[in-house]
C-alpha cells in the first residue's frame, strides 16, 4: 500500500494517544476513510474524539475489541497488545496490521523527496541516551538529522513533515518493532536484552525475537554488546543485505571488527583500513557524561552507528562532548551533608537499576513501584555489597524486600507502607538518616512508577524536590 493511492482506502486506527492520533490525522490527509477504535471512553478520550471527528474522521469509543465492517488496513498504537481481538478479527479477515513506526516506513519518499536513511536503536535499557548520542554525534559531522520514535518524537512528522534531513536516528521500542514487518534500517543496533514487558509479549523468546527485527534488511552494520550474547545470536539470525557486518561494542579491548575501550580511550577496530593490526581513537572516557560503565556502552554504540554512516572520529568526540543526558537518568541532584544524591527514576526495571547501582558504592538505595511481573534476586544477590541500606516504597515493594532478606539479610531496610505521592519526602528523610558522609543516595526504583505518579518524570520530580527540601534545611 506505499505507493498506492491511499484516496477512499478504509483505514482503522487503533488507539487514541500519541501514535494514534497523528496516524489517524495523516491518513485523512492522504484521503483514506478513517475510523478510529479505541478502548477508554473516559473524558480525555472524548475530548480528543470530538476534535477528530470536526475534522472528518470517525471514532468509536469502548469499542477496542471490535473491527469495523470492510477495513482493508489496521494501524495500531504501539501499545495494544497482540492477542486483543480485533488483531484476531483482523487476521481472519485477511487484513494486514501496521504500527505507527511501519505506517511512517512506507510513507517515506510518498511527496517525492528522497528517504533519509533510518539509524536504529531498541534494547532493554539505554534506548534514548543512544539515540539522543547519536544525534548529537551526527549533528556534530554537519548532518541534518533528528531524534525521532520512541523517544517521543514522530516518525510519521519526521518523515513527511518539512524538514528535511539526511540521516535518521531511531529509537524503537520492541512494541513498535512488533509491528514493523518491512522496516529495513541503514544498520541497527541491540543495546542489551534482559526480561521486560513479558506481560506483552507472552515469553522472553518472543520479546527478544521482535527486537531482533531491527537488524532484518540492515545494509552496512549490525551492532550488538560483546557482553550480552543475546544480542550477538540476533544478529547471527538476522536475514540481513549482502556485506553487511556484525560490529560488537565492548568496555574491554576490543578485538578487530570492535569498538571498546583502552587506557581511558574509546577507540575503533572496526571501520579501519586494517582492523586486524590498527585502532583508531574516537574520544576519552571524560567525554560521557555521566561516565557510569552502562553510560559508556551507550556511547560506544552510539560511535559504531555513526561510523557505520561514515562520520569522522572527531564529530565522534565532539558529539559526546556537546550531548547532556535528559533528566531523571543517573542525574546529581545535590551533595547534603557530605552524602550524594542521584536521581535514575528513569530505572523502570531490574537490568537499568542494575547498570544504575554498578556506578556507585557505597549506596542507600531508594527502591519499589510497579514490578511488571519482574523478580529481584538476582538484582540483590549482585549489589548486596554495596548496599549501606535500602528505603522501599510503592506497590511491590515486598518483592524487593523479601528478596533483600534472602540475599542481604545483614542490609538495614526502611518498608514505607505507604503509596501516596508524599511518600517520596520521607523516603528521601528516611535514606538520609541511614547514610553516612560519603555515600550516594541512589533513586533506581527497578519498578514503574503508575503506582504513585503519572510517570518516571514526576517521580524523579518529587526526589528532587525532597531532595532540595532537604538541602534548604542543612544550609
């Protein structure tokens, strides 16, 4: 359907939000006949309802499950799981379900300008520090490009909106690639795989399958972490263009076809004339910022992505140089009485509050939320020795706790048995009180935050605020 006449086409949009309703908007734009199926009929949702339906599209309201009589396409919100039934109508019907990122994948070059070329980026943890690196390394070679997918940024916008541009840096999320059959990216990259949203996707082998999608059709390199051998077997399964290459990252020495690091230097092995017998540097460790050991993974896949586009060494450095890391990702808040604070709110699972607490020692760790069905022993088992005490809040924080009783029984825990937002302000106290001039108190929840917050940004906004509160009082 890319290059064909989209005018009377019936399209059904699944989901209202931020993927739904620009696909919805773009459709009726391109002249096909739009409906729009959502779940929630709640006040928001008729908000948004009545402005699309001014505007001519039709959207029904509670009626998520059911696909409306002669639809020839479905685009889904990245969101609505696989087994709902309209996916199940839709399959006996024949008829083929897009997402969001596969609508923009078809659409590019449909006004007659030529593609930019898409730099792809999934994972468990580290998708939007890589992708916003990326960009930034990208920008610093003189390239008109953007940080578009995932990161909240429309690909849909990026690739018919008037901007142009030369290359693509692409955050996708497994949901996204789920959806996302004929998505054939410049070269991708796996960042690392450790269990999440198995809720969605039904097993670990199907959540790794669907991030493996963004190598399928690579062209010039698909690059995975030498660490985690998950990511090394996707490639080894991708069905990729002939000549592409495998291109690992790693804080080791790299070997050929590698980036890693030296003596403080990150450095390429990879897209050099003799990769058997020469490195080429591309910046210092002092460059990331912060320089935690999972933040100078980000940048080394970052680099590969941008040298795989034939960026030069020195936008590498330069690009790391200039980037500044979004808020509530392993951010300082403040030094209060000789004890750091850190804000990792954005640490919404097990493996990023993992990478989080590796950075640190010794640690008050501020931790619990929504589990998403994830278990904590092998989290506590590995930073047991670096935990001066531990706060626990949020739904699920028994599960935290408990596990801390097998595996660090010795540890001091504060349970909070409270859910309310205001909880944030004693744990903060409460972690204050257990460290010592020294130590970092850690926010790296390793749960979602819905529980008590709208999202991660709120809650790293209430550990900041506690935070200051705090600071004010020991000025």
């Amino acid at each position: 359907m890319s290059n064909v006449d989209w005018r009377g086409k019936r399209v059904t949009v699944a989901g209202l939000g931020v993927s739904g309703i620009p696909a919805a908007r773009v459709l009726h734009g391109l002249g096909a006949v739009v409906t729009v199926v959502n779940d929630g009929d709640d006040e928001r949702s008729r908000g948004q309802a009545a402005e699309l339906e001014a505007q001519g599209i039709a959207v029904r309201l509670g009626d998520g499950a059911t696909l409306p009589e002669s639809t020839e396409l479905v685009v889904t919100a990245p969101g609505w799981r696989p087994d709902k039934p309209l996916f199940a109508a839709a399959a006996e019907a024949g008829v083929p379900v897009w997402g969001d990122v596969e609508l923009a994948w078809r659409l590019r070059g449909q006004d007659g300008r030529k593609p930019a070329p898409w730099l792809a980026v999934t994972g468990t943890n580290g998708k939007t520090t890589t992708v916003r690196m990326l960009a930034s390394i990208l920008e610093a070679a003189g390239l008109r490009t953007a940080a578009v997918g995932n990161i909240g940024v429309s690909l849909l916008d990026a690739v018919l909106g008037e901007e142009t541009y030369d290359v693509l840096a692409v955050e996708l999320s497994s949901y996204q690639l789920h959806w996302a059959p004929s998505l054939r990216a410049h070269s991708g990259a796996v960042l690392n795989l450790a269990p999440d949203h198995l809720d969605w996707h039904g097993s670990m082998e199907a959540y790794a399958a669907d991030k493996g999608r963004i190598y399928e059709g690579n062209t010039v390199a698909c690059v995975y972490n030498a660490a985690d051998r998950a990511t090394e077997d996707l490639v080894r399964e991708a069905d990729v263009e002939e000549g592409c290459r495998a291109i690992g990252f790693t804080l080791a020495t790299p070997g050929p076809s590698q980036l890693g690091v030296v003596d403080g230097i990150l450095v390429d092995r990879a897209f050099v004339a003799n990769r058997q017998k020469q490195a080429q540097e591309l910046a210092e460790v002092a460059d990331v910022n912060p320089p935690a050991p999972h933040n100078i993974a980000n940048a080394l896949a970052a680099a590969a992505l941008a040298r795989a586009f034939g960026v030069p060494p020195t936008a590498v450095r330069d690009g790391l140089r200039a980037f500044r890391p979004d808020p509530h990702r392993i951010e300082h808040v403040a030094d209060v009485a000789g004890v750091t604070y850190i804000d990792d709110s954005k640490a919404t699972n097990t493996h990023a509050a993992e990478a989080s607490l590796a950075a640190y020692e010794p640690i008050v760790w501020i931790a619990g939320g929504l589990a998403k069905g994830a278990t904590f022993d092998e989290l506590v088992k590995g930073c047991a020795g670096r935990l001066r005490g531990v706060v626990l809040m949020g739904a699920d924080r028994a599960l935290i706790r408990e596990a801390l009783a097998r595996h660090a029984p010795e540890v001091p825990v504060t349970d909070l048995d409270r859910t309310d937002t205001g909880a944030m302000s004693e744990a903060v106290r409460e972690a204050a009180r257990l460290a010592r001039p020294g130590d970092t108190v850690l926010m790296a929840p390793a749960c979602a935050s819905m529980d008590m917050f709208v999202n991660y940004n709120k809650r790293g906004e209430a550990f900041a605020d506690a935070v200051r509160a705090l600071a004010a009082e020991n000025a």
